[in-house]
C-alpha cells in the first residue's frame, strides 16, 4: 500500500515506513517508529519555523451572519438544503462539519449569491443579504471559496490584478473611480506579496503560475485586507503543505481576535476541532448537531456527520 499524506496521525497509524518530499524531490525518511513529528516537520518544510497558531484572545460579540429556515434545492436537484437556524457572532469562529456532499458547498452558494433560496431569511449585521459586490463591501463580507484557483481568481490574469479585485475600482475614501490606477495596484500587491509571504517570481506574472499554497495565500492577503466583519472560508487548507496550513490557520485565529465573524466550511474535522469556537455538524442537507468546541466529542461529531 503507499499512501500519500500530509497528515502525520495518519502516517503514525498506518505507515510503517516513511518517505517525504519536499519540492520535488526525497529529503529523507524511514522507520516510522524512529522518527518523531518534530523530525519529520523538519524534513517537510526545511529549517524554517512554522507559524505557531495564534493564541485565542477577546469575547464572543454581537451576532453579525444570521440564518433563518432557510430553503434550497441543492446541485443534484434531487435534495434539499434546509438550515432552521444558524448564526456567527464577531470574535467567534463557527465550524460547519460534514462530509463532502452533504450541502456545504451549496451553503456557500447561498450565502454568495450564486444559489437561489426557496424560502427563508438572511441577514448581515441586520440587513437582507443579497451576496452582490456593492453589498459585501459595504458591509465587508469577504469570501475564501473552495478551489480558489477556479472560484476566487482569473488564472491568466496577473498575480497584481488578483489581488485588486476588491478594490480597484475605487479609490483610497471607497469612493467609485472609472479609470486604473496602475501605481496603487502595483502598490497593494507589493504590501500584500510581503506581509502575507507570498512566492512568486514576480507580481506580473500570472497568477495560475503559482504554487497551491501561494494561490491560497493569495486569496487570503486580498479577502483579508482593510476591515473584515464577517469571513466565509471553505476548506482554506486543502492539499496544502504543512507550512501554509500553520500560516493560514494563524491568520483565520488572528481576524477571529480582531473581532471578525467567521463561518469554516471543512471536511477535515482536524481543522474544525483546532480553530472554531461552536461546532455545527451538516447532514443531508440539514444542519444536525451543534456543540461548543471545548466540549465537543469526536465519536458523537463523526456519529452525527455519517447519519
């Protein structure tokens, strides 16, 4: 058997051997039994630190995300999304457990404008969410989609341009403008490129020239630049290297602290214990199972999203 992992529970309850890559090519390895994570984390990322997780810091706010007996049909047309209540408070990271296919991806599609409802209400901050462009800026409602490559950026336009989609089109007050301001474009990628570690060859290249974990990053210096009140972000990690998950993650603790709502959509159930406040479990389209994270059981958590 070989198995392809990033985890290492995974490789400690299975493997017998190990062998690890890093960019391409064999850094290392052997007996699993005589190596320990700390060796292993080494061989993975370099001698380079991992970003440690920021701790968790301030209290639970104001509601800002609320949901309400909603409706909708879900991708196959045969099944419905049916969420009776949900709600995100600032400072709170609110996780939403499920196996993949169980409503999650439509859940964001409702919440982003792109699936209709059949029934029911949503609210930002008090006011009807209608997931345009105006709307989410106004309210700052920023959005890290699954497969960012496909959802969240145009592939062959520049790693620059990607990262001004939020706001090119206006100007330092946030008012509209009608021509581009190349300087202020070239400047926000830089500041962004640096402060959120992001490798690429240059600015002007594009973006689907990048690695995995440098598109997520991407995503993320963008949709988390200027004020954030509430983030959706859906599977942020997947596929990632070791490294970007550490810096991700610390980055969702850290808005979470600033006071920013934030909705985790993920299949990985590790990622749901490590960083959210309240869990949600989704089942065949229905939200089935809620509990604090620092109460949560994983058998009752993995009972509930199997049926």
């Amino acid at each position: 058997v070989l198995m392809i992992t990033h985890k290492f529970r995974e490789v400690e309850a299975f493997a017998s051997h190990v062998s690890v890559l890093r960019r391409g090519a064999y850094v290392g390895g052997g007996k699993v039994a005589d190596l320990d994570r700390a060796e292993m984390t080494r061989l993975m990322i370099g001698e380079g630190d991992i970003v440690p997780i920021a701790k968790r810091t301030g209290a639970k706010g104001a509601p800002v995300l609320q949901l309400a007996n909603i409706k909708a049909v879900d991708r196959s047309g045969f099944q419905s999304i049916r969420i009776d209540s949900l709600s995100v408070h600032a400072g709170e990271i609110t996780g939403i457990a499920g196996i993949s296919g169980n409503g999650q991806f439509e859940l964001v599609e409702l919440l982003t404008g792109q699936r209709q409802k059949e029934s029911g209400e949503m609210w930002v901050q008090g006011e009807a969410l209608m997931g345009d462009r105006d709307q989410e800026y106004r309210l700052n409602i920023k959005i890290i989609p699954e497969e960012p490559l496909k959802n969240a950026c145009a592939p062959d336009m520049s790693v620059q341009d990607n990262l001004a989609f939020r706001n090119f089109d206006r100007d330092k007050s946030g008012r509209g403008r009608f021509t581009l301001n190349g300087g202020a474009i070239a400047a926000n990628a830089a500041d962004l490129i640096k402060a959120f570690k992001i490798k690429t060859s240059s600015p002007d290249i594009p973006i689907s020239s990048l690695s995995g974990g440098n598109i997520q990053r991407a995503v993320l210096a963008r949709e988390l630049s200027g004020d954030v009140d509430l983030l959706i972000v859906a599977n942020p990690c997947f596929g990632l290297d070791i490294s970007a998950v550490a810096q991700i993650r610390s980055r969702l603790i850290a808005a979470r602290n600033k006071g920013t709502a934030i909705l985790l959509l993920s299949e990985d159930l590790d990622e749901i214990l490590e960083l959210s406040d309240r869990i949600c479990v989704m089942s065949e389209g229905a939200l089935v199972y809620e509990t604090a994270a620092i109460e949560a059981d994983i058998a009752t958590i993995g009972a509930h999203m199997a049926g």
